[in-house]
C-alpha cells in the first residue's frame, strides 16, 4: 500500500474536492482520481459520492478516514521518538502566518528559533487566516499564526499576545479628516480594506456590527491584500484605513500617516498560535515550547 495514496485520500476528504486536492498537493486532477480509484478497486467499496459540484464521503470513507487520521497521527509521533534518539533536533518546520504577524513579529521568533536548531529547516509563508487554518487540516503547514479567532473545532487555537489596529489617514491630502471621529463617521470616508478571509478585516467588520452598523456600508474604494500596499494607498489620500499599530510605527513618526482616534472605541484583537496537536512534530513542539517561553502561556 503506498501510503501517498491514503494522504490524497486524506485531503481530499477535507477539502470535499478533487480539483482544490490537486491544487494543494500539485498533482494533476486525473493523478487524484485514479490514486481514488485504486483505492476503492482495492477494497471494492466507492469511498465517496461524487456530484458535479462536490465531493462526499461514503460511510466506508468515512471509517477509512478516521483510520488514516490515526495512522498519520502515528507517523508523526514515530518520527517524533526516532527524532529525540538522537539528540540534536532536525528535520522539516512549516510555518505559516497572517500578515501583520509575518512581517512584523515572526521573523524575529524564528530568527531565535534558528539559533537555538540549526539544524531545522524552517519554510515560512504568508496566507491570510482562513487558508492557513485550511493548509493546517491538509498537513500543508505544521504551525500557524493567526490575527482572529476561527470556528474551526479540531484546530487548536491558544492566543500569545495582544494587537491594536488604528484608523490611519494620509497626513497631507486627509486634512477634512477630523482627528477623533465617531464610529459611525467612519462610514462616511472612502475606506480601503483587506481581503475577505483576513483577520483584520474579520476585527473591523465584528466591531461595526456590534455597534449596530452594517459593514456592507462602508465606503470601499479598493481591497488590497498587502500591508504595504495599502500603506502607500493611504499615503496617497486614495482613502483611510485600518492597520496594526505595529505595521505603521515609522509612518507615524514620519508624519506621512497620522492616527485618527475612535471616539469610545479601542480595537484590540489577540493573535493566536493553531495547530492539530495529533499530528506534531518534533521542532513543531520545539517551537511551541519556545512561544510558551516568551510569551508566558501554557499550551
């Protein structure tokens, strides 16, 4: 039995699609099928229901996948052991971050991280919340940092510390923009907003809701997915937006963005650490325990 067959059977499970499981896994979508196939000539029982728009699991598929879930579990935890014989921490360490935490306070934990296991090669990437957390469920990943809590039951999800995002204009073109302003005058403005899926924008929308705005309402002029992108937007009085304190630090004291207060309203957001505890790692535990270290918290 060729155990990559079972892994796309894994994933393909999860993502409740053939063409996104090629996608992930990077084959072609008639690699998938036929991996399925062989699967289901193996043990002669269909594994999934097929529809033109989905994927579901049969219930002889869905004992297989809550086999397969242990056996990965136990390929994991194996190398592991095998691992910790002998001595020196190494292999494989796949991380993936939102974007204020990837490029405002990631680099310098792994920084340390690498000092402390050279020997472990970390691949570091960038998603917003929601695909980190759907790479975490198809073993894409092995840890993820995230600007929101998600509804996701089988991810752990432990919070480290906490964010402030502000509202920020462009110092020479925003001069209409008073400097503290009622959360509903925020409606008023043109407003550039990240993508759907990202936690600061998950944040913002939660805040307008729970003072009973809608945020379909806002004044978007454009969606960018990157900080720096919108920074520049910003500077350039194409709108205001809202940004993590911490990404806009020199901007402020430059004076190119300035902060615009919310009457009787702070936007604080926690960042959190998400990763399926059965399927862990070696250095995945190391850098768990090294978070734990800095950030005082118990996982």
């Amino acid at each position: 039995m060729n155990l990559d067959y079972l892994k796309v059977f894994y994933v393909a499970a999860n993502n409740k699609s053939f063409s996104q499981t090629a996608k992930d896994l990077h084959l072609s979508q008639s690699s998938v099928s036929l991996q399925i196939k062989y699967l289901e000539e193996k043990w002669d029982c269909q594994l999934f229901e097929r529809t033109t728009k989905k994927i579901s699991l049969t219930p002889a598929g869905e004992i297989l996948y809550k086999q397969v879930k242990k056996m990965l579990a136990l390929m994991n935890e194996t190398t592991n052991v095998l691992q910790e014989l002998k001595e020196a921490v190494h292999g494989d360490l796949k991380v993936g971050a939102s974007l204020t935490i990837g490029e405002h306070l990631l680099p310098f934990i792994l920084a340390e991280f690498n000092q402390l296991f050279p020997l472990v090669n970390i691949q570091f990437n960038i998603f917003n919340s929601d695909h980190i957390v759907e790479k975490l469920k198809n073993q894409e990943i092995n840890l993820g940092f995230i600007e929101s809590m998600l509804s996701y039951p089988h991810v752990k999800q432990i919070p480290f510390t906490e964010d402030e995002l502000i509202v920020v204009a462009s110092t020479a073109h925003h001069t209409a923009v008073p400097d503290q302003i009622s959360i509903e005058q925020l409606l008023k403005f043109p407003f550039i907003i990240r993508e759907k899926g990202s936690g600061t924008r998950q944040v913002m929308e939660d805040v307008l809701r729970k003072n009973h705005l809608d945020p379909s309402t806002l004044k978007v002029v454009i969606e960018l997915k990157h900080t720096e992108a919108i920074k520049s937007a910003v500077e350039a009085g194409l709108g205001i937006s809202i940004l993590s304190k911490s990404a806009v630090k020199k901007e402020l004291e430059l004076k190119t963005l300035r902060y615009i207060e919310i009457a009787n309203v702070r936007l604080l957001r926690s960042f959190y650490m998400v990763y399926d505890h059965e399927s862990l790692q070696l250095p995945s535990k190391k850098l768990i325990e090294l978070m734990e270290r800095k950030y005082r918290f118990q996982a």
